[in-house]
C-alpha cells in the first residue's frame, strides 16, 4: 500500500494548485481523478469550454464587426454545431496536455479512477482497468468541484432537454433555444447563443438575477442583451417541462407557454460529493452536497483534510479555487505562505461581458459610506470608436472621506481584462487621484478609467493640499 504526504481528489483549477505547490515542496503527492482524462469540470465541462465557444462564436460570427459591416455580416455564413466544436476539443487537448507536463515536471503522481474514504487516512480507488487499489496518507484534499443539478421533474434525454454537461455535445445548432436559470453559466450561454442569431429565451423564476453584482450595472447589461435580441423574462416560474419530440414545451404559473427547439437546463449546481463515503471520516455536507471549511487555511472540521474550490461553495471561480488549493496545500504542509488578498475579480463571459471587484453601490450603502460615482462609456473612448463600440460602461465607486477607491464595475468588450487595473488599486489602497495623475496608453478601452476618475473627481471636494492661497485681493 502506497504512503503519500498529500493525497488530492479531483483535478480542476484547486486540485491543479495544490498538487503543483506540493510538488515545489518535494513531497509525495497524488492526483486521483475520476475522469478519464486529467483537469477537471474546469477543463472538460466547465470554464474552459464555454470561454472556448464564446470565442468561436463571437469570431465566426463577425459579432464584433457589424457596428462597421451591418447585423447580417458574417465571417463564416453558415456555422454548425462542428464549427464550434472543433475549436473547442483542440483547446481541451492543449490543456490536458499542458496539466500533464505541469504534473511531470513537478513529480505529481497520477491516477485515474473513483475514489472514496474507507477509514480516517486511507482512501480506495476503483480505476478505470477495473482494479481497485488502496493507498494512505498524512493529509488529503477534497477538490472535486461540482456536477449538474438535474430535478426529477425535467425530462432530460441528451438531445433537445440538456443541461450543460450535454450542452457542449450538440449534434446540430438549434434555432431557438430555451434557457432554464439566470445564473453565470444560464447567462453565458443564453447570450452567447443570441450573437449566433439563436432565438433565445432566458428563463427566471426571481425578479432578480446575479444579485452580486451593481444594481446598476446589471441594468445596463440587461438592457444591451434585450436590444441584442434575448427573450429575458425574470419572475416566471415554472409548472411544466414537456419534451414533445418536435419541440421542447414550457409551461409557466402565469400561463405563458415558451415553445423551442431545444431547452437547456442551468439551475444551480451539486457539489461532487456523494460518492466519497464522507461519513466513514466524520465529515458531512449541506443540502447541495458542499464542505464546509475554516475559510484561511481551507481545513475542514477533520484536521488532516482539506477542501478547495467549488466543493466549498461561494465564489465558485476558477480564479480564486486556483488560490484556494495553493494555500490549502502550504497549511497543510506546514509550509508559510502569503494570505490571500481581499479583493478578488469577478468574471462573466457572457455577451457583453461583465467583471467588477470590489463594493457594489449596494453594499456601500449598506455600510454607510458616503461615496461619489465615476462613469465612464467605451464610445466615449477613441479605442472604442476604432473597435465600433456602441456599448459598454466603466463605473468607478469612490469614498467621499478617504478619497480611496471601494469598487469598479464593468460591463462590455474587454470588461474581464480591464478589470485587474481596479483590483491591483483596491489592494494597495489607492484613491481617485492615481487615475488623474497618471497617464494610460491612448488609444485604449483602459482610458475609461480616466474618464470615470475625472467624473468623480470632478465632482468631490477639493482637498485642503490642493487649494491654491492666493495673496492680497482677489
């Protein structure tokens, strides 16, 4: 029986972390995945493929052209469920390719098969080969992120009622499409389907939707998808699924039918848990199969495991579990690191995009602290008139007694890039004034950063350091 230092189950983004920092740390580490290839939802389901479609949607389709060439332009005229799928498997093939190297490099052992706990530092793992081996070790991590939520009541078949698993599999493009769940992954391919000239629905049962995000913010994204052509409707429940065969059937409380060729299914995701015999080490989850963990070192209530990524619910990014499964794995060995810093980016891929770091209005208001707004619009950019940017908006929070910046949103092209600007001035506590002061490249969308410092500044009292006295009468 094999003896390790740290065992990980599970290969995404928080698995990836943590093995590669272990294996810097020259210690006998193991990936065990369940899947037959290395990386994780992230890779092969996840993150990875829906940014790959995005791009290859919004390539063929000329989408980022017909402000210039009209709404009919294409790059490619017609575009099948093949066009976008073999963009995608090459870009799945150079990250497996590039995790495996990664892993080699760092002496990362590797096995693929299910594992599960049979006692508190040994786990059995039944393998593809259909042999089933055990192994132990001193301390584990849990990283086996989370799968699709799919409710009793959907009438799944893989072809024409799909969650997102199956998304990623069509045999054709349909012409309308019906999206359950106005969450990131329901939002990303509700819109990214609108720019393929899809007739979309997007489905809501709240009157809401991505609630972290700006009020404000969401306003202006939700009216640029409407004008893109997404059928949103919030507040509507529903009563019924019914795959007719020639159509997929929705039925909502308020007696509107959705009638479309395919329906998508995205409402909320499970954490992969249920098959790790968790019981047997002490260790239980909540009502979607999530771990609970201190939330600095990523230790759960059971001292020598660890949990990281979207196993452990909120934020559920593939950025911060990539953080999460460094630290988890330097506390777990013993090894000082660096915490993490407060203020982290959200990214959404949806069409246009949208990312923002730091307060919201609504949590500034929340907490009591006066503030000023900056806004700054893409087309009132010179980058953005070259690129035939007719939306898109940069908007800046800023403190009225510290002058120090509490939070940036963005929506439109660029918007997850652009982002980082805010994020590095939030972590070194930076104020409005760095965006006055300095000069950005010209032409660049990240100019608007000006502009929104400007606004509010503008529009701020004048601190005492910078009024001029002046001598003898006016």
């Amino acid at each position: 029986m094999s003896h390790y230092d740290l065992i990980i189950i599970g290969s995404g983004p928080s698995g990836k972390a943590a093995a590669i920092q272990a294996g810097k740390l020259k210690r006998r580490v193991l990936v065990i995945d369940r899947k037959d290839r290395l990386g994780g939802v992230s890779v092969h389901t996840g993150t990875i493929p829906s940014k790959t479609l995005r791009e290859t949607v919004l390539n063929l389709s000329g989408w980022r052209e017909r402000s210039f060439y009209g709404r009919s332009y294409r790059v490619k005229e017609d575009i099948s469920s093949d066009d976008l799928k073999n963009r995608l498997h090459k870009t799945l093939d150079y990250e497996v390719d590039v995790l495996e190297h990664q892993f080699n490099r760092n002496h990362v052992e590797t096995l693929l098969g299910a594992a599960k706990f049979t006692g508190p530092n040994e786990v059995e793992v039944a393998t593809q080969a259909g042999e089933t081996v055990q192994m132990t070790a001193d301390k584990f991590l849990i990283a086996t992120g989370t799968k699709t939520y799919r409710p009793k009541d959907v009438p799944f078949n893989g072809k024409t009622v799909v969650d997102s698993d199956d998304f990623l599999e069509l045999g054709q493009l349909p012409r309308s499409l019906c999206v359950v769940g106005a969450g990131v992954i329901g939002v990303e391919y509700a819109t990214m389907f609108t720019a393929l000239d899809v007739r979309v629905t997007l489905i809501e049962p709240r009157e809401s939707f991505l609630d972290f995000i700006d009020r404000y913010t969401i306003s202006e994204f939700t009216h640029q998808v409407r004008e893109n052509g997404l059928d949103l409707r919030l507040g509507s429940k529903i009563d019924k699924i019914e795959d007719a065969k020639t159509h997929v059937e929705v039925t909502l409380e308020n007696g509107r039918h959705v009638r479309t060729e395919m329906l998508l299914y995205a409402a909320g995701r499970m954490g992969a848990t249920d098959a790790l015999n968790l019981k047997s080490v002490g260790l239980e989850t909540d009502h979607r199969g999530r771990l609970e963990v201190d939330r600095k070192t990523y230790q759960t209530k059971v001292p020598h495991i660890y949990a990281a990524g979207d196993v452990i619910g909120h934020p559920s990014l593939a950025s911060t579990s990539l953080q999460q499964g460094r630290v988890a794995a330097c506390h777990a060995l013993d090894t000082p690191t660096l915490k993490e810093s407060p203020w982290f980016p959200y990214g959404i891929y949806s069409v246009p995009e949208i990312s923002t770091c730091g307060m919201s209005e609504e949590e500034a208001q929340g907490r009591g602290i006066p503030y000023e707004v900056g806004i700054a619009r893409f087309r009132e950019t010179s980058r953005g008139h070259i690129m035939g940017l007719e939306h898109g908006m940069l908007k800046m929070l800023v403190s009225l007694k510290t002058r120090r910046l509490l939070g940036v949103q963005i929506v439109g092209e660029g918007a997850t890039e652009l982002i980082h600007i805010a994020q590095a001035v939030l972590n070194l506590k930076g104020t409005v004034d760095y965006f006055v002061e300095n000069t950005f490249n010209y032409p660049t969308l990240a100019e608007a950063y000006r502009i929104a410092g400007l606004d509010a500044f503008n529009r701020m009292p004048i601190p005492e350091e910078f009024k001029v006295k002046r001598k003898g009468k006016a």
